[in-house]
C-alpha cells in the first residue's frame, strides 16, 4: 500500500508539472519534436565507447534484430569483451538456464535497468526485479549499453560490483505506422509480433505512443512440454517544447515455461544428453515415486530417483509501469525523474518424489506418491530515481539518487496429485496445498545518493570523479517455518570513483577510472543470509559479516578512423568478502545452503576488441579476453577446521580464454552475418577438484533479403538464423543446481546441454 501511495504521488506530481508546462509551451511546440539522445542514431553496429573513462560499449538494435525473434537482449550482448553467456535453449531465454557473467563476477553480482528502472540482479527466483527478457519485447529496444566495470554512479543497482548492463527501450515514432514480425522454426515454435505507433498528434501538442504485443510458443527440443510467453508493451511521450519530455510506460508480461532436467556428468554417461524429465509418462514417474516412498526397487533406467522427475515450470506474471520527465530548467540545469511500480506473481514448481500426496497407500485411495512442490513468489516494489545535472563552465556537476520500498513473500507449498493420471497443469498457477513448510515477509529499503564532477581541464583532456553513498535495510517476518526476525542493514556512505579520458590524437584516446562498490544483502528465504532459515545464522551475518565489495581498477585505449575502431583495456579488481553458497544435496529436496565468507577474489584481464569495415558491404568483428580469477582464501568454519581448498583456484563458471569473431555482409538487399563464439574450460567446484567442463566452439548463422519500398513506402524483409550451425554437442548451462566443493564423481546434478541445431524464418513488414 506504501509503494502504491508513493508511486500515485509521484506520478501525480510529474503529470501536473508535465501538463502545466505543456500549456506553457504548447503554442511553440513543434509537434514533430525530436526523440531524446538516447535513442539517437549512431554510425556503427557496435559503439566502443568514445570520450568514456571507463571500457563501455553499445549495441544498436541493428544487432539485436540479427538474433532470432525472441532471442534474449543477453545472447546479443554475449559477443562483447569480458561476457560470457550461457543458455539451454537457443533463444538465451528459459531464465532457469540463463547465466551471465562478466570478468568472473556472476549474475547476481552485476546491476541492469530498463530505461534506469532497476530490474534487480535478474537471478532465477527474483526477489527485487525481473529478467530483461520478461521487461519488454526485444523488439521494442533501441539499444543496450554494457559497462564491464560497476558502472556509472546514478546506475540504479545495488548488486553491481562488476559490470552494469542498461537497456534502453525505442521511443514512438514521428510518423503513423507500425510492424508485423511472424516467426516459425524448429520444435513448433512461433512469434507474432505487432506494434502500432501513432505518430505525432499534433491536436494533443506533438503526444507520440505506440502499443506492441508479442505471442511466442515452442515445444522443447527434448523431452516433453512448452515454453511460451505473451508481452504487452505501451509507451507515450508527451513533448515538453524544446525543454523536455514526459514519458509513459506499461510493460506485462505472462510467461510459463516448463523446464529442462538437470543433468550431471554421470547421468549423460549413463542416459545421454537427450535425456530428460518423464513427461507424458506419468506411469514411469509414479514408478519411480512408488519405489522411492517402498523402499523398492527403482525402474529402470533409473539409477537413483534424482534421475528424472516428472516435470518442472517457471510461471511468472509481471507488470511494470511508471513515468520519467526529462527537462532542462534552464540553459544550464537538466532534471531527470523517473518513478516506477512492479508487481510479480510467480510460482517455480518441480513434481517431486521427496514427498507423497496425503492419502498414498491406504486402501481405495488415488492419491500419488509424488506431490507438485512450489517456491511461490509475490513482489510489491515501487521506487523513484531522479537527478540534476548542472553545467557550470567547464563543470557537469550531477546529483541524484534512488530510493525504493521492496515488499516481497515467499513460500514454498506442496499440492496433492493423482495416482491414475495428472489432475493438475504444471502450466498453471497451482491451489488449494496440502502443506506448506514455509513462509516469510521481507521488506527491503533501498536509499542510494551521488555525487560526481566531470571536469573539461581542455579539449583533449577530462577528468571525473564522484562518489555514491548506500543504505540497504533487509527484515523479515515469519509466517509459517523456522522463527526468523530482525533486520542486516547494508551500508556504506562514501564509494568513489574517479576516472580520466585523453585524446591524444583525433582518431586515439587514453582512458582509466577506478571504483569502488558494495553488493548489498538480498531479502528472501533462498538466497542471502535469510536462506539459511536459521536464526542464529542470521544474527552471525548482521553482527559479524560484511557485505561484499570490489575495488576495480581499467585503463585502456581506443582507436578510430572511417574504417576501424577499437579498443585494448587491462583491468584488475579485488573482490572482497566473498560470500560463498555451497548447495546442500539435490536442487528439489530444497535444502538450505550453507553459508561463507570466504575472503578476497582477485581478478586480472585483458580485453580486445575491434570492428573493421572492410568494403561498404563487408565488415569484420572480433573480440579476445583474458581473465584470471582466483579465490586467495580457503575456506574456514569459526572453529578454525579448514572447509574447503580453495586458496589459489580458478573461480567458479569462470573461463579464462574467450573469442568471439563475426562477419557481416550488407548489400543490394542482401545481408547476413556468421559468428563464432570460443569459451574456455569452466569449473563449477570451488575447489576445481572435477566439474570441468570442456571449452567450445559454436557457430551461428543468419542470413536475409531486404525487398525495395513498395507502395507504402516502408520496408519489407525476410530473415533466417541457424542457431549452433555445426551441431555442436557441449554443455552451456553450468551451476544450474548451485556450486559444490568438489565432484571427483560427477554425481553433482547442475549441468544443462545447448541445444541442438535449430532453424527458424522470420518475415517482418513495416508500414
């Protein structure tokens, strides 16, 4: 109710000052009014970060268009310096299977915004946000900017101590019109999406808006079940003369998506890769159930009862709205507010043989052996984010700050099935439980405030520095489990940064910057301090531990002319507090981790990347990093008994070689591209003792035919993509199960294969 008064407020607020300024300025307002900077146009596919003190790149949606319909922003991303991303299907969107890590940190260590909304640490189970690919429709982003530091200052994150990704969605349109993309390929799967803009009306002072809805279901590529999701995106932009703009937004979302088995080296030994879940045989998961609540023998080809379950499904329902006012007070004064709501309905599911519905046995009953266990997710978060920037002479002087009222439930339920056939869909919100074995309330108040100077010393040299200060709150209140209560307060009031670009040349520039960041604790009862459901561990973190922080220093150079950009950046980082999260069995028993800090990361690296154009239709791109990350600290309990080796070890998920090359061709119509991807060996033990997973090379390809304007004046354009063009048999997913201190067997059920070679065509009209 809180986050609602707030919002409303807020969003009052910027409606009457849009609208009384509107009045103000409607008589000059020009009703074509340009779109703001952000989405401007840039001359290259790929944007290494001219004028930057910090390695910074930028992808146009040019690029994003290139990747399957559908595909995840994140896949697109993959091909810049120091990102590794990994994904079971070939759309890089099933979120159980979805990792990204950059210069070693993971996921749930970077920040991400949605037109400077923060959409959390995007993990599986959020608690304070949501997956990019659940935000908007890809088609709907103008561009994606990656910083493979912490970022800039006013990044609205409070997880980035490593690198920060914002997305920028596309503003309306000037003129009338709009898009129709269909896609069908491998598996069943189809896309329709559609968008009308309604251009500039100029009766309502130049307001601009388009709608989008986007419909997308495939089968998966093994096993039984489907994944899909429906989008619903609405943006408006109300001009402001030429001072500013008042923007609205909406963005629904309703995704279900069944899951992949988890797999482990042992298991693809003894069932292959293709092995999955048992869906549709519902007699086979019953048997398997049946023996493991007897005590009999399993049926084969199960080893143990982990070997498959029947199924599994991430359901999620998302709304995200707001507004953002962008306005120049004066010549010399830009305000920047932006406020925002998001609620999440969600529900995580597994058919699990751990537990039989109430009744299994007795004489005339039907009830299963197996029962649907559910982590259950409700978010109630609004916030507003909000600057000014002052140009003072030489000066850009920036203030601001973000704040944020997170309410967030979770429980995990059990529901009861039946012996003789499924009465329930695993697609479906699931009712009326049997149990439920706990459930708590978090709230999470989040208070960020910065302050930075970017100073002009001369035309060829600048320098920035600032600094960001952070409060972050976490309490939770127990409504049913293990009694939990209290508050960890993240905080930490001066975090620098400082940094310097030199244009020694016109076409050469120097750059560096160091930072220094903190990851606040995280509210909810499966990962943070709160997921060890035990009281007095809980109180060891609030009194004893300290959040994680990182110390990142990068310097670097670029290089362009017509032809050529490029960019060379060293970076190293120290990474203190590490706090590490040992998996305790297999993922569906549910097991609480155990908890550790277990020291200092320190990371070294190297970063390369270029774009070469080698005639007006060819070009070239490639990019090299190097990156050494090691734990300098074994792990040891309070007792001072030593837990885990790993003092001098390779990081977990962590390559130390990667390679990404492509060319491009566009020309008379024609175009395409064919890019390689190269990704070192991988651990996912602390301990690097097994679970090594084998470097890999993969391969995509798209290719297409733009047709000449036709009588509507607009495009129309036919488009394939070959995903893993050689078949590749490797496994993508690592960590999917969680981390563990070794695995000399490889019995460790966190490891998830790409998919196979999959084809799709695209036809896509705009008018």
């Amino acid at each position: 109710m809180k986050n609602h008064l707030m919002l409303g407020a807020a969003i009052s607020a910027l409606l009457f000052s849009g609208h009384a300024f509107a009045a103000e300025t409607a008589a000059d307002a020009a009703p074509a009014a340009a779109a703001p900077a952000e989405n401007a146009e840039v001359d290259a596919v790929i944007i290494i970060g001219q004028g930057q003190s910090r390695q910074v790149q930028t992808l146009k949606d040019d690029t994003i268009g290139l990747e399957v319909a559908g595909t995840s922003a994140l896949k697109a991303v993959d091909k810049l310096p120091g990102v590794t991303f990994q994904s079971a299907d070939a759309f890089g969107a099933y979120e159980w299977s979805t990792r990204i890590s950059i210069r070693g940190f993971n996921q749930n260590q970077l920040g991400f915004t949605l037109d400077g909304v923060p959409l959390g640490d995007m993990t599986y189970g959020n608690h304070n946000g949501l997956h990019i690919s659940r935000a908007t429709a890809t088609e709907n982003l103008g561009r994606v900017e990656l910083a493979q530091g912490a970022g800039a200052l006013g990044t609205a994150s409070t997880s980035n101590l490593g690198g920060t990704l914002q997305f920028f969605s596309r503003d309306p349109q000037l003129g009338m019109g709009g898009e129709i993309d269909v896609t069908g390929g491998s598996d069943s799967m189809h896309r329709v999406f559609g968008r009308f803009e309604t251009g500039a009306i100029e009766q309502l002072g130049g307001l601009r808006g388009y709608l989008s809805v986007a419909d997308q279901k495939a089968d998966k590529w093994k096993g039984g079940g489907e994944q899909k999701q429906r989008q619903y995106d609405l943006k408006v932009v109300m001009p402001l003369g030429e001072r500013g703009d008042l923007t609205g937004f909406y963005h629904r979302s309703e995704r279900r998506e069944q899951d992949y088995q988890d797999l482990s080296f042992d298991m693809i030994r003894r069932l292959g890769r293709n092995w999955d879940n048992t869906q549709p045989n519902w007699a086979l998961a019953i048997a398997a159930a049946r023996a493991y609540q007897t005590g009999t023998a399993l049926p084969a080809p199960f080893a143990t009862v982990d070997d498959a379950y029947y199924a599994g499904a991430g359901i999620r329902d998302d709304d995200l709205f707001g507004a953002k006012l962008n306005l120049d007070l004066t010549d010399h004064i830009k305000l920047d507010v932006t406020a925002y709501e998001h609620k999440n309905k969600g529900q995580g599911l597994w058919y699990t043989p751990y537990t039989a519905t109430p009744g299994f046995g007795a004489a005339g009953s039907d009830a299963a052996p197996l029962s649907i266990r559910t982590t259950e997710y409700d978010i109630d978060r609004g916030g507003v984010t909000g600057g000014l920037t002052f140009d003072i002479g030489a000066h850009r002087i920036g203030v601001g700050g973000w704040h944020e009222i997170n309410h967030f439930n979770q429980a995990r339920r059990f529901y009861g099935e039946t012996i003789s056939k499924p009465s329930r869909d695993a697609l479906d919100f699931q009712e009326n439980p049997f149990f439920t074995q706990w459930q708590y309330r978090f709230e999470t108040k989040t208070t960020v405030a910065h302050l930075e100077d970017e100073w002009t010393i001369s035309d060829a040299f600048k320098v920035n520095f600032g600094f960001k200060s952070i409060k972050v709150t976490n309490a939770v209140q127990t409504v049913v489990g293990n009694p939990l209560s209290g508050e960890i307060e993240s905080k930490d009031n001066f975090l620098p940064q400082a940094g310097f670009v030199w244009k020694a040349t016109p076409d050469f520039e120097i750059f560096g910057g160091y930072t220094e960041n903190m990851g606040a604790y995280v509210s909810a009862a499966t990962s943070g301090p709160f997921a060890s459901l035990n009281q007095d561990n809980v109180n060891y973190v609030a009194t004893k531990l300290k959040p994680e922080s990182s110390k990142t220093f990068e310097a670097g150079a670029r290089y362009r002319t017509d032809r050529f950009q490029g960019v060379a950046a060293v970076y190293h980082v120290a990474f203190d507090n590490r706090i590490l999260a040992v998996q305790q069995g297999s993922s569906i028993q549910g097991n609480a981790p155990v908890l550790s800090n277990v020291g200092s990361v320190e990371t070294k690296g190297v970063e390369l990347a270029g774009t070469y154009r080698i005639t007006d239709a060819w070009s070239l791109y490639g990019a090299y990093t190097y990156n050494d990350s090691k734990y300098d600290n074994d792990v040891v309990s309070l007792d001072g008994k030593l837990q885990a080796r790993t003092k001098g070890k390779t990081v977990v998920n962590t390559p130390k070689n990667i390679f990404k090359g492509e060319i491009a061709f566009d020309q008379a119509g024609f175009f395409g591209k064919l890019g390689v991807a190269y990704t070192d060996k991988r651990y996912y033990t602390y301990e690097n003792v097994g679970g090594q997973v084998p470097s890999t090379t993969v391969a995509d390809l798209t290719v297409g035919y733009r047709f000449a304007e036709d009588s509507w004046g607009k495009g129309f354009e036919i488009q394939a993509n070959v995903t893993n063009l050689t078949d590749k048999d490797y496994i993508s997913t690592i960590g999917s199960g969680g981390f563990v201190n070794s695995d000399t067997k490889g019995e460790a059920m966190t490891v998830l294969p790409a998919a196979p070679r999959q084809f799709y065509v695209s036809i896509k009209k705009t008018f």
